[in-house]
C-alpha cells in the first residue's frame, strides 16, 4: 500500500490447483455452490484492495484432449459443460464490478498445429462470450517462450493479437520467460539467446496497443 503498487489476481479457476477434496464435491446437483463460494470469498476479501485485474479462468483451452471444441477435459468441464465459463465470469462481475476480468491462457505464441488450433478455439471462446454479452475485459497470454520447439511466426502471433483486439478485449502477457534446452553452453550465450527471443517476441507483442501491460 505504501508505494501504490498495482496487482493482478491469479487465478479463480484453474484445472491443476483443485484439493482432492474439493473434487469429490464438484457435480451438476450442487457442486457450482462450492464453485461459486470459492469465487465468492476470494473476490471479496481481496477486490476491494489494489487489485485491478482478475484471471478468472486459467487454462480453459486444451486442443490434445481431442474434443473438437477445443475445451480441457477439466473436472469443471465435466460437472457443468463448457456453461461454467460464463458462469464464473458472469458471477466475478456481480461481485466484483469495477474489476477488469481475464481469461488467462498458454500456448498461443508460436506457430506449430497445435499452438495454432488453440488460438483458433481461444478466439472462437471470447467470440461466444462477447456475443452474449458476458462480462470479459481481457485475454492473459502467457508468454512461456522456449528456444526448441515449433517455429516463430511475427506474422502470425501479430494477427492473432489483432484478432483477440477486434473483440473489444484488453490484451496482458502475464507470465514471460523462456525456457532453455541446452545448459551446457557458455552463460553468455545462453543470456544472448535468451534475450533475442524477448525481443524478437515484444518486437511483435508491443506494436499492438491493446496490450497493455507484460508481467514475468
């Protein structure tokens, strides 16, 4: 508080931090109460504070698991369909008004089958949720870049920025770094690597003004 920081709240929903408790209670006959109490209390205790961006969704997109509509096989998939997406933000905005609301989501940046179909089903998510009017200010890219792998599309990763921005949604990359594959080289190449693919990435993230902020 003393020094006016600004935070982002990370996150509400996410597939991998449910307690194995918490699971056996989750189902179509009830199990959105826990869901919407959780949110609840969480938005709260800490909305009212310096927060200014919520993810209230974390990882909502998985094209491996093979369902055609692009949509993790989470365990809230399961209990309530891919309806617990607009719940969720539908309920962050009652109780939380004045807070920008987020998708947060990874491997979108570069350009192999994969990356490519999810930011095919990401765009089609915030396409359905903008037209029904569901409460969603921004989309979270995490910037998890890496050194092996799929290609680099600038071309690619810039038209899909657009694209998310052409729906009315502010743009964050929440969660930058790289990882490397092979350690054995000398530090100074690994940091001259390392800091050519940043560059090359916000060489790109930057030009477009709808992001508007990068977080490490």
């Amino acid at each position: 508080d003393a020094i006016g920081l600004k935070l982002r709240g990370h996150t509400l929903i996410w597939h991998r931090s449910i307690p194995e408790w918490a699971q056996g209670v989750l189902g179509p006959m009830g199990g959105w109460a826990a869901v919407a109490t959780h949110i609840a209390a969480m938005l709260r205790r800490y909305g009212a504070r310096r927060f200014i961006h919520w993810d209230v969704l974390n990882e909502v997109i998985e094209p491996n698991d093979g369902r055609g509509d692009g949509f993790r096989s989470s365990p809230f998939l399961k209990a309530f369909g891919p309806d617990y997406i607009p719940r969720a933000l539908t309920l962050a905005r009652e109780i939380a008004p004045d807070m920008h609301l987020y998708i947060n989501e990874y491997g979108v940046d570069y350009d192999g089958p994969v990356e490519r179909a999810r930011r095919a089903a990401l765009l089609r998510l915030v396409d359905s949720l903008k037209r029904k009017k569901i409460p969603l200010d921004g989309v979270g890219i995490q910037g998890h870049l890496r050194l092996d792998g799929p290609p680099f599309s600038g071309t690619a990763l810039h038209g899909f920025l657009r694209d998310l921005a052409s729906h009315g949604v502010r743009i964050t990359i929440t969660e930058l770094d790289v990882r490397e594959n092979d350690l054995k080289v000398p530090l100074n190449i690994r940091d001259t690597r390392v800091a050519n693919e940043v560059r090359r990435y916000l060489d790109v993230v930057l030009q477009e003004p709808a992001v508007e902020g990068v977080v490490s």
